[in-house]
C-alpha cells in the first residue's frame, strides 16, 4: 500500500507535478502517424499530461504540436485552416508554422509595424518526431531533451511491426501495474471449462483466434494450476525486468519475464522464443484517462496480413476499437460482459484480452486508491514499479537527475518466457532465453542490415 500523499505524487502528471515533471523529461507517443495521414490533412486535438495541444501536417509533411488557444485572442487552433505551410486561425487569419512562429498576421496593416509584430508572435510548440508509426513529442526542458528511446519496434523496418491505440478510463499508473502484475494472467484471462475442446474453442474467442505458444495447452495448464508465482525483479539502466515464475512439469520452472522501461512502457511476459513481441506505453492524457499505445513485432519476419488483420479486430494486447479509438466494450456499457460465459466458460465473461485488462484496471477506480490495498508476495512486480518511480520524482527533485532511462540504447531489450530448471537465478535465465542477463538485444547481422530508423 502507499500513503495517500505518495499515491497522489505517483498518479498526478499536470504541468505542476512532481511526476508530470518526470513524464517531461522523455519522449512519449501523442498521436500514430496514420492519425496525421498526409500534409495538409486536418488538424487533430491532442491532449497529453493535462495540456490542451493541436497537432497537425504542413505541406512539407512535417507534424506540428502547438498549444491550441491562438496567443491573439484565444482561439481554438483545432478549427484552423490547414493550409501552405501552417495552421491558420480562422478568428482573424494569424498564421503559425510547425515550429509556432507567426507566419502572417493578416488583421494588421501591412508594413514595418506588422512585422516587427508577427517575428516576435510565438504559438508554444513542442519538438515532435515521427518514429516507429506514432508521433512522438518532447514536453520538457529544451536542454535536456534526449533522443528517442531506441525500442526495437522503432528500430525495425515498419513491415515487422504493427501499432494500435485505445483510449482508457482510468489513471496512467493503475494501467502500468495491470501490465506488470503478471500474476493475474492464472485468474483473468483464464477459461473455466473442464471439457478440453469447449476450452479450446472459449479460448479461440478471447484471443480472436491469434495463436502463440503461450497459449498452448501446456502453458495453460502451468498457469492455471499455479496462481502464486514466485517473483524476481532485476534493475537495468532502463527500468526493470519482472521475472514470474510458475511450476512446470517434471520440477523445471515456467518463467514469464516482462519489462518495465521508464517511463511508462511495459512489455509482455509471454512470448517464446522466435514469436511476435508485444509492447504498450501508458501516456496520461489527464489524471482519470490515458491512451495506451500498442506495437506488436516480430525481428525474424514480416508480419502477415492475417496477423495484422486479427490484431485490428482486437487479438492479443490490441483492443477492438471505434473510429476514435475508443474500445467497443468499455467502462460505459460494462465491456458487454456475458454473465452466462462467465459461469461455464471464461473467468470473466468479457471478451479480449485487451478488454478484459481494461476493466478491471478501470474497476480499481478512476485513481485507484492505494491507502487500502492489502499487498501479497505476488504483488512485488507492482511494489518495485511504485519503488522506481516514487525514486525516480524525488532523485530528480533533489539531483536533477534519473536513476534510470537516461540512456536511449538501454531500451533495446526484450521480453518473453521460456522453460528453465529451477533454482536458477532470473539473470541466467535472462541470459539464457535472450543471450543477456538484462534482456539485452543482441541481434544477429542480418537483421543489423535491416534495420531502418
Ligand atoms: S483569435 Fe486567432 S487570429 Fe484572432
Ligand atoms: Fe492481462
């Protein structure tokens, strides 16, 4: 549990916040590219740590992430016309470009005195890339902006990955902890059928059809009949590695490690070794909401549009959304759960893995509250990410500094499971399962040459 003023520190991300001042320091994904599909396309509302932003294409296709209240007299930049180079307001025509200087200023007579006037006229505008498919935008301090977290998603060549988005209703943290308590994979998303074949076909409809060998029936068995996974949490210069592990047969241990990477993106535990890997950033969009962004990829092959096609109806870590990305079963209609298939057949009676996270990290409250929580030793993965960014507010209070995510290469790494004697430390099972005792990628030449920023 946390006392109510470190559950206010971890879960508040304003402007004036101690953790929004954190959430400052590194890049974060605010829009996908597709959200922006080409130059001059109309402006999009984007709002990220509390703040109210517009972005938008110029002509050139370059993305623009400016404040939306025109500095003239505090018009909505969302209805400007996109147009030539910039985003003009359509109150009285002031005109800004990607950067946020003021390009024309039609409403003041021409002349030496307007353009003294439009050279010193600034919309705030924020540094944004593109990379990996999403938008991503800087918020912080210009002289100790970073480089973009070089994750291997960004890093392939765009046909291994696949991105979604999903709107959540919930804070940021409570999202983060949801991915990184693995535990809960032997209760909610398990099914309840005693006949094999009905599980099977249950299980079809929960995933969408998408099939890995963590969900093989071996795999299932270990993490139904083993709820209490013994946790290994190692520290690495990006964030962290949770290693659950679980009773599998003849006395070896079935591991399932994730990772944390400062400061919100979380990988999954569950993938073996040459499948898909799958990753999610928590970017607050206010204190009760986020989006959570989504990326699947595989560094040994393409994608195959029948993969692509399952996780757009919602497989796996995507959800099935709207066209404004908001899940089709949700906080407001109960994710459509069918008590009927929660008594014989699935635990919880909603469909999608997705979904099933969702609710129930929404049904811990808008900010879960976290003075009267009653911890196990399962819970460890959710202490030690509490632990790292409660450090993490206050080393940068006191030192402006971070004890973790400074450095970009350090977010190379990888998760996913493997079978491993028991007995043997999370290091060496790291080292074994990727070749480095953090997770580190170590990828071989061919892919080297592939690899595309
Ligand atoms: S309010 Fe934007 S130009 Fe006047
Ligand atoms: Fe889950």
């Amino acid at each position: 549990m946390l006392t109510a003023a470190d559950n206010e520190l971890l879960t508040r991300t304003g402007a004036d916040t101690a953790m929004g001042g954190l959430f400052r320091r590194f890049w974060v994904p605010v829009l996908l590219s597709q959200e922006l599909p080409e130059p001059d396309c109309p402006p999009v509302r984007v709002k990220v740590l509390g703040e109210e932003l517009v972005a938008f294409r110029d002509t050139q296709g370059r993305v623009g992430l400016l404040d939306q209240r025109c500095p003239h007299r505090g018009a909505n930049l969302f209805f400007g016309r996109n147009e030539q180079g910039g985003l003009r307001c359509v109150f009285h025509g002031w005109k800004f470009n990607v950067d946020g200087r003021c390009l024309d200023m039609p409403n003041v007579e021409p002349g030496p005195n307007r353009d003294r006037l439009c050279a010193r006229m600034q919309v705030a505008a924020y540094p944004v890339r593109e990379w990996g498919d999403f938008v991503w935008a800087y918020m912080g301090p210009r002289e100790q902006m970073p480089e973009l977290p070089m994750m291997e998603f960004g890093l392939l060549p765009p046909a291994h990955r696949f991105v979604s988005k999903k709107f959540q209703d919930c804070n940021w943290a409570q999202v983060c902890e949801g991915a990184l308590d693995t535990a809960h994979f032997s209760f909610l998303h398990m099914t309840v059928d005693d006949a094999q074949k009905e599980a099977q076909a249950t299980r079809q409809r929960m995933v969408k059809g998408y099939e890995s060998q963590s969900m093989s029936d071996d795999r299932l068995r270990w993490l139904r009949d083993d709820g209490a996974p013994r946790y290994s949490v190692l520290s690495h210069e990006a964030g962290l590695a949770l290693g659950g592990a679980r009773k599998a047969d003849d006395g070896a241990l079935y591991w399932r490690i994730a990772q944390f990477l400062m400061p919100s993106h979380c990988y999954a535990p569950g993938t073996a070794r040459g499948e898909n890997y799958h990753g999610q950033t928590v970017v607050p969009i206010d204190d009760t909401s986020c989006w959570v962004y989504c990326y699947t990829w595989n560094p040994e092959r393409p994608l195959a549009d029948a993969e692509r096609a399952k996780f757009r109806s919602g497989a796996v870590i995507h959800a099935e959304v709207d066209r404004n990305w908001v899940p089709v079963r949700n906080r407001g209609n109960d994710y459509m759960i069918d008590r009927v298939e929660q008594k014989h057949r699935s635990f919880t009676g909603v469909t999608g893995i997705s979904e099933q996270d969702a609710c129930i990290q929404d049904s811990q409250g808008r900010i879960a509250d976290r003075t009267r929580e009653r911890l196990v030793a399962s819970d460890v993965g959710v202490v030690r990410f509490r632990q790292l960014m409660l450090q993490s507010v206050r080393q940068l209070a006191d030192a402006n500094t971070l004890p973790a995510g400074t450095d970009p290469h350090a977010y190379f790494v990888r998760s996913g499971s493997c079978v491993a004697p028991s007995g043997m430390p999370l290091e060496q099972v790291m080292a074994e399962r990727f070749g480095d005792p953090a997770g580190r990628v170590t990828r071989p030449e061919s892919e080297k040459r592939t690899a595309t920023n």
